[in-house]
C-alpha cells in the first residue's frame, strides 16, 4: 500500500515536500516514482529513484529538474517529493508508485498539490 | 523532446473490439521501452492494465490484451462492456530511465 500525504495550497515561489508511506513490500528494494496529473489534464511522469542497492542517479522529468528533489528514509518506509519554486503550472495530483518488474502496479490514492496565489 | 501520441478519442458498441495504439515520435516503439496501459475513471487513481507490452496484472480483465504492431504499442479491448468507458494512458520506458506518458485516450462506450 502506498499513502501520499503534505498536498496543500501555496504561493508560487514557495515549496512544499510530500510524503508517500509505503507497506507491505520491502521497501529498501523498490524502484519509486512519483507521476502527476493537473486538473483535467493527463498524466505526467516526475521523477523516479532506484533502489538502495541499486547504486545511480535520480531521474527527473525537464519540467521539474532542478526544482524538485526525490529522496527516501528507508527506516521510515518513506518516499520523499521536495518542490521548490513552486509554479502555477506545477498545480496537480501527486502519485506515488512502485512496481516488482511489473510496471507500475501499485498507485497510491494521490496527494493534491495547489499552487495559487 | 519526445512526444508520445494516442487517440484523443474513440467510441465503440457494447460488445464491439476497439485498439487504441500507442507511437513515439522517436521512433518505432519496441519491447524495450517496456510498454505499459492503464485504466483511469473519474475522480479515481489510474489502474494498472497491461505492462512489458502485453502481459496482465492479476486483476485485468481478459478482454484486454496489449501488443506491438507497425512500430506501435497496442492495447485491444475484445467484447467491450459498458464500464470499459474511460481514459487510458500508455507509458514508456525510454532506455530504462526517463518514462513518458501519452496524451490519453478518451474511449466512449455508445
């Protein structure tokens, strides 16, 4: 199971870090993506980090890089999504997901992110 | 930058075969770009239909079976019902490491 949590409304400019509680897998070895999906519109892929053993880089969508920060407490069972300078277009549902060679086949219930001023 | 395009719509009978495809605008798409197919309903998560091109989760109906055709990924849906009526997304796998979703596709049952 996967639980985004920390959406909210904020300034563009501003950050904001989302959270995504991980059970039931072990999650140390799980490949995690976050994915969004603005308003009406369809979905996008953010960023994805391997796994700890899985020594490389975190990659990220161009939208986003240098903006957004992916990172993991392995003793949390945790995913991180760190946004900086928040902008307007950046207005989205949140997902977490993972996958065990299967594509991504577990999604979490999304994390709705506002950037407004 | 490469674009991943779908149909922006289709419209199919009750009982009908439809197949939304699935190109990239960098070439043919293959086994290697890992070819996935979800399912999304209003106000609801997507849902994971097909992946590695055309193999089912668990849960996927079997009147839904996906594949490569003509440089492009397919998703066939054989003996439509009524609440196949929703959008669905490919995504692909480009060289393992950047994954690009296309535009959707809007599949009205009628």
């Amino acid at each position: 199971k996967l639980v985004e949590s920390g959406g909210g409304l904020v300034k563009p400019g501003g950050s904001l870090r989302l959270s995504c509680a991980a059970s039931g897998f072990t999650f140390s070895k799980a490949w995690m993506t976050w994915i969004r999906q603005a308003p009406g519109k369809g979905l996008e892929w953010v960023g994805r980090m391997r796994s700890t053993s899985n020594d490389g880089p975190i990659d990220y969508a161009a939208p986003v890089k240098g903006r957004f920060t992916i990172s993991r407490d392995n003793s949390k069972n945790t995913l991180f999504l760190e946004m900086k300078n928040l902008k307007t277009e950046d207005t989205a549902v949140y997902y977490c997901t993972t996958g065990a060679g299967d594509g991504e086949s577990l999604w979490g219930q999304g994390a709705l992110v506002t950037v407004s001023s | 930058q490469t674009v991943v395009t779908q149909e922006p719509s289709l419209t199919v009978s009750p009982g009908g075969t439809v197949t939304l495809t699935c190109t990239s605008s960098s070439g043919p798409v293959t086994s290697g770009d890992y070819p996935n197919w979800f399912q999304q309903k209003p106000g609801q998560p997507p849902r994971p239909l097909i992946y590695s091109t055309n193999n089912k989760h668990s849960w996927t109906p079997a009147r839904f079976s996906g594949s490569l055709l003509g440089g492009k990924a397919t998703l066939t849906l054989s003996g439509v019902q009524p609440e196949d009526e929703a959008d669905y997304y490919c995504l692909l796998y480009f060289g393992g490491v950047q994954l690009m979703f296309g535009g959707g596709t809007k599949l009205t049952v009628l």
